[in-house]
C-alpha cells in the first residue's frame, strides 16, 4: 500500500465513511488502514525507517479531524478559524455597537487568562501549544494488542479537548470581568430555576434562542424543573408540583435533564486530572448561557499542522509526543451570562 493509499483510508476511517474504490467490497476501513500502518512497522527497525511517513498521514489525518470537531462542537456559540504556521489570527468586531469593543478575556504573557480594554476595532489572539503523549509497545502492537490507529484516535481526542478546556478557562475567566453588568451573573449556594430564566431572558435580547452549557455536576444539580408551583388542596394535603414527563423520562433513562425552559442544555465533558480522582480539569460549579445566532462571543484559533517527535525507551517501546497550538478569546461580556452554585463541592484548581 503506498503513503498516498494509506492517507486516503486514514481519513475515512477517521470520519466512517467508505472510499469508492471499496464501495461494493465487504471491507473494514479500519481494519484496511491498520493493515496499512502495519505494513510500514511490521517490527522496530521498519517503524524507524518509515516513522516519518508514518507520521505525516497521522498528522494530515489528525488535521482533518480536529478542526472540523472543534467547528462541529463549538459552532453554536464560537468563531473557529484555521490559521497556517506563523500567521496571526485577527478578530474584528461591530463597531456599531459601543459595548462590544471595550473588554476582551484572553491568555496573557503568564498563560493567564485576563480581561484587557480594547482600543481598536479589530484584535489578535495569541496562541499556545496543547497536546498528549502515548506509549507505543512494539511487541503489543505485533500481537495486534495495540495499534498506532488507535494511537492516532488517541491524539486527536486529546488535542481536541484540550481545545475544548481552554475555552473553558477563558469563559470561566469572564466570570469576574469588570464590563459584566450585574444581571449577566449569577452565584447562588444552590439551583434556583428563576434566577437561570431571569439570566437567560438577558441572553435572549442578543440571539434567536440561548444555549445552556455546564458539566454534568451542574447538570445532575439543576433536577427537574419544576412548571407549575406548590399549591395547596387543603390544609393537611399540599401539592407537590407538577414536573414534566420528558424531564422525568430524561432523569430515568440518562440522569440528566436536556433541555430546560425551551434552552438545551449541552453537556461540557469531564475528566480528572489526577488518579486520586478528586481533582476535575472543568469547574463542576460553573454553568455558560450562550446566545445562538448573531455575533459569537468565543473566537478560537488553531494555527499550523499538528507536531509530532518521539523518544525511544530502553524497552524498545516508543513515546509518541504531538501538540497542536491554538488560542481563544472572549469578545464581549454584556450578551452572554454565567451561573455559580457554589452549593456543589469544589474540585477544580486553576492553574
């Protein structure tokens, strides 16, 4: 199989679907791009011989994928841009509107995200490096224990949801910029369904609808919503309230609530960043009520091709590195709102 085969079969297989050439053949994509890759590292001294073209698939292919999974993911509320290596990514925003243009959140020199005032009418967001390291056994992947597909599935997860925890941090960031006016913010030591509708009413004035975003702590928290108020039928047998059935059927069936108040309600993921399992790489406390439509108030920027270098071990096994840089910002703070219950327990450090 040649590099140019192997690149075309990596990319369906990445994105599930089947090359023509395969249209009326019983064959597994994956199974094909496996054999491929195999093929170029049967043993150790034809993964070296080869690694480098074995990387460029990987790295076109990885390139394909997280972009347009980041773009898939993030589209309802983010301007995503794909920039080539080395040139800036410029922003420009309304200049008809006089609160737009006075606030951006972005990382500072420190890697800190920070709120700066803008004087001018467009912006550049800065870039820095995510990515991951994983280990490749050569004798596993011989037994067809491990593969370096997988590997490359590996990556391209990691890189994009290190996409994903830094518009988190820049969104969480925001949370006590000097421009948000009191009625786009919200800290309470427990869910109050009036208190996110009022927020999300707000939000509402700056998009055809809003979308609610927050880990699933905050989710599991929020329960069901509860439409028609506490009556009373008599003095000894008070109403409970009425709940929805889909909301119930929801509950049941996942554990969460998916939309409330007409709003989704999208689940940010979670993770742990240490083994212990107490500290999360999301703030489970932190909820975003994004407008849909109109201006995006995240700006993401991926520059470049994903990098990828390795290290060979004394076990012979392989420690496969890549990083992807990218950037976001934060436009504008009046338009969007966020929602704190800090009744649910703390376990996210910022760094």
């Amino acid at each position: 199989m040649t590099i140019q085969e192997l690149k075309e079969i990596a990319l369906h297989a990445a994105k599930g679907t089947v090359p023509a050439v395969f249209a009326n053949q019983d064959i597994d994509v994956n199974a094909a791009f496996a054999d491929g890759l195999r093929e170029l590292a049967g043993s150790v001294n034809q993964f070296m011989k080869n690694r480098y073209d074995i990387y460029e698939v990987l790295i076109e292919t990885i390139d394909q994928i997280v972009p347009n999974k980041v773009t898939t993911a993030l589209n309802s509320f983010a301007e995503v841009k794909q920039v080539p290596q080395g040139q800036k990514a410029i922003f420009k925003y309304p200049v008809g509107r006089e609160r737009a243009k006075k606030f951006l959140t972005r990382a500072a020199l420190s890697g800190v995200y920070e709120t700066f005032r803008l004087d001018e009418t467009s912006f550049e967001v800065g870039v820095n490096a995510v990515g991951i390291g994983a280990t490749l056994d050569f004798e596993r992947m011989l037994d067809g224990v491990e593969s370096l597909a997988e590997v490359m599935d590996v990556i391209s997860e990691a890189i994009s949801e290190g996409v994903f925890k830094e518009v988190h941090k820049a969104l969480r960031a925001a949370l006590d910029a000097s421009d948000r006016p009191p009625k786009n913010k919200v800290i309470s030591n427990k869910f109050e369904a009036d208190k996110m509708v009022s927020l999300m009413n707000v939000v509402r004035a700056y998009g055809t609808n809003v979308t609610i975003f927050a880990p699933p702590e905050f989710v599991a928290a929020m329960g069901p919503d509860a439409i028609v108020p506490v009556g009373v039928y008599g003095e000894k047998y008070p109403a409970v309230g009425a709940y929805p059935t889909d909301d119930i059927d929801k509950i049941h069936n996942t554990g969460f609530i998916s939309i409330f108040r007409g709003a989704p309600v999208v689940q940010i993921p979670q993770s742990f960043v240490d083994t212990d399992n107490k500290q999360t790489w999301i703030d489970p406390q932190m909820a975003y009520v994004l407008p849909a439509g109109k201006t995006k108030v995240v700006k993401v920027v991926l520059e470049g091709a994903t990098q990828i270098h390795d290290f060979t071990n004394r076990d012979n096994s392989i420690e496969i590195y890549a990083y992807k840089k990218m950037g976001c910002a934060i436009l504008t703070n009046y338009n969007w709102g966020i929602y704190q219950n800090t009744g649910i327990p703390q376990t996210f450090v910022e760094e």
